[in-house]
C-alpha cells in the first residue's frame, strides 16, 4: 500500500472575501462551529488591527479557553471507524458532558473545571489527575493501559496504539510567535493562499500543540524516545488536560497559554492575530480595502499536522511505511490513528487507483 498526501482544499476561506466586515463575521460562524469562538474572536481582532486599531480589551479568555478545552475533552470520546466507544449503560456520561457545554449550567470558571475534572477523572482517565500526573515513564503508560479495573473509553482506544512499533521519529520544532522575528515570517508568508496548504517555516514543518507544549513531561519525553510517538502524543493531550482541569493557569507552563489573544497591525489594511487553542497555534490574516473584505488567510493547527511535506503526520506515515511488515496492516494502523493527530478534523483514508496529475506527496 501506498500512501499519498493531499492537502485540505480551504476554498471555504473565499467566502468571508468580497463582503464587509458584518457579513463576514456573520458568514465565520457558520463556518466554523468547533471552536467557533476562538475563530471569531481573532477574526474580530484581526480586522481591528487591520483598521490600526489596538488588541480591545477586555477580552473573554475564559470563555475561549473553555470552549477550547470541552471540544477536545468530547473529541476524546467520538467513536472511530463508526464504532461506538461508550456502551449503552455509561449515556450518563454523555449527558455530563452535554451540560458541561452549557452557559446556564456552568457559567463560572470554577463550576466549568469541577465539571471538567469530573468527567476527565470519571471517563477519559479513570483515575485522579494527580495519580496520572505523577506516571513518568514509559512502563507507566503501559500499567495505565492494563488496568482493567479502569472503564475508560479512551484507555480502550489508546489499547490500539500499543503495537504501534514504528520506531525513532525526530521531534519537528516547535512553532512559537513569542519571536517577533517569526510573526514577520509566518505573516509575509501567509500572504501567498497556497501556503496554508503547504505550511512551513524556513523548509520546515512545525509542531504545534499539546506535543510541542508538553514533550518534556517524562513520560511523553519517555515514549517518544521509546519509538512510540503516537502514545506519546495521546499522552501529551491527556497530560495537558489533568494540569488545566486543576485549575492552574499556567497549565502546561508558559507555552500553554491557551486562548491569550495577541494582534498587530501590518500596514496597508492589513491584521494578523494569533492564539492558542488545545489543538495548537491558530493564525488569522484578514485584509480591508475601502469597506470589504479583500484576503482572508486562517492557519489552524489542522494546516501544521497535515501538511503534505514535512507535516507531523506525513512525517509519522515514513516512518511507519518503512516498517509496514511489522505484523499490522499499515492502513488498519492508520485509520485507527488520525483521531490522535487532529482530533477535530475530519480525515478520510480512501483507497484508489493511480492517476495523473494528482497533486500530492507520497509518504
């Protein structure tokens, strides 16, 4: 089997163009509805900034941040390959976590992480947070795996990495904006609409998110150096999580500062405003010219994960392709693995015939 990337057709992103600035917003959200105010919000900006106007303040991180949190808590517990994770008599769960998304219900900081701890102790790990905080090895995660007292969904999906096998995988860089130097670079790039599919940042990919943020855990750091780069990554996301649902803010340190907002004017009409969300570094460039809307460019983490050439998941496919007779066929393996990757955004493995002019990378 032979497996070729193709990048994510974002011909969306021209209907916000052409418009004015209401119409546009309007148009964003129904757009995007996962984490459908984290776009918004530096949408908002970014067209101020576009104006020259400064960052408004104050800003709502506390509502971002908890969309951003509950969408990759629920994301945890969609079933993959149309199979059902949670059985019939765990729909309680479901139920808590529908009220954990509601305003009405949980409209306070402190009432949303009670909320948030519960359902990540209860359902996603199985035990406290401060019991998986404290796993540091390699040998740990795969204790976590055999406890059988554990109900976890997750740990039940994560039982499907375990022959994974693929060996050593080097760690793409980080993207990080708290370089002004960097910002200059991904804007000016950002001005070119094809690379949102091509992503990269001086010929390199870049890693963006819970793996970039949390790598030096000792049980990711362990992992990964183990060969195991898709447990270490699930691990990653599990590990960011139990810090925030403690209610610190500084979660995983000071890269993990989820949902702080920064905007900056370019010049000439034209906003960028940068944040980050659990999936990792989201980006918009928005363009004005007498009234409407003249660019759009949205850079979500989904365009880093994904991309063709270089990307974290094309990366991880080489690797794997160069071990496909470990004793797993390599597209069960990889079917069940893209919920790993990017847990949002819908991935289709399809199988078919070789044709001309197909735009792709072969991984």
């Amino acid at each position: 089997m032979r497996l070729t990337l193709f990048p994510r057709d974002l011909s969306h992103q021209r209907l916000l163009e052409g418009v004015e600035e209401g119409e546009a917003l309007r148009r964003l959200r129904s757009l995007f509805h996962l984490c459908g105010k984290a776009q918004e919000r530096l949408a908002f900006q970014a067209l101020r900034a576009a104006r020259g106007k400064p960052l408004e303040e104050p800003f709502q991180e506390g509502e971002i941040l908890r969309e951003s949190l509950f969408e990759s808590l629920r994301s945890l517990l969609l079933p993959i390959n149309g199979e059902a994770i949670l059985p019939f008599t765990e729909k309680e769960a479901w139920r808590h976590l529908r009220d954990l998304g509601r305003k009405d219900r949980h409209s306070t900081e402190s009432s949303f992480f009670t909320g948030f701890r519960t359902l990540l102790e209860g359902v996603v790990l199985g035990e406290s947070v401060f019991r998986f905080l404290a796993r540091g090895t390699a040998g740990d995660w795969d204790d976590w795996l055999r406890d059988r007292r554990m109900l976890s969904p997750v740990v039940r999906k994560a039982a499907l990495l375990a022959p994974e096998g693929e060996g050593a995988i080097p760690f793409l860089p980080e993207l990080s904006l708290q370089d002004a130097g960097c910002l200059e670079q991904l804007a000016r790039a950002m001005d070119d609409r094809e690379f949102l599919s091509w992503p990269h940042l001086e010929g390199e990919g870049r890693e963006t998110g819970p793996l970039a943020r949390e790598r030096e855990h000792p049980m990711v750091w362990d992992l990964w150096m183990s060969g195991r780069s898709l447990s270490a990554r699930l691990a990653a996301r599990l590990v960011e999580l139990a810090r925030w649902s403690k209610g610190e803010k500084d979660g995983g340190g000071d890269k993990a500062r989820l949902a702080e907002i920064r905007s900056r004017s370019q010049g000439d009409g034209v906003g960028i405003a940068w944040g980050e969300t659990s999936r990792g570094l989201l980006v918009h460039r928005w363009t004005l010219r007498e009234g409407r809307v003249r660019g759009v460019r949205i850079l979500a983490p989904t365009e880093w994960t994904f991309s063709p050439e270089g990307g974290a998941f094309a990366s991880w496919c080489s690797a794997l392709s160069r071990k496909r007779s470990s004793g797993r066929g390599l597209r069960a393996l990889v079917a069940d693995s893209l919920w790993v990757f990017d847990p949002c955004a819908p991935v289709v493995v399809r199988e078919r015939a070789l044709t001309g002019g197909m735009d792709g990378r072969d991984a």
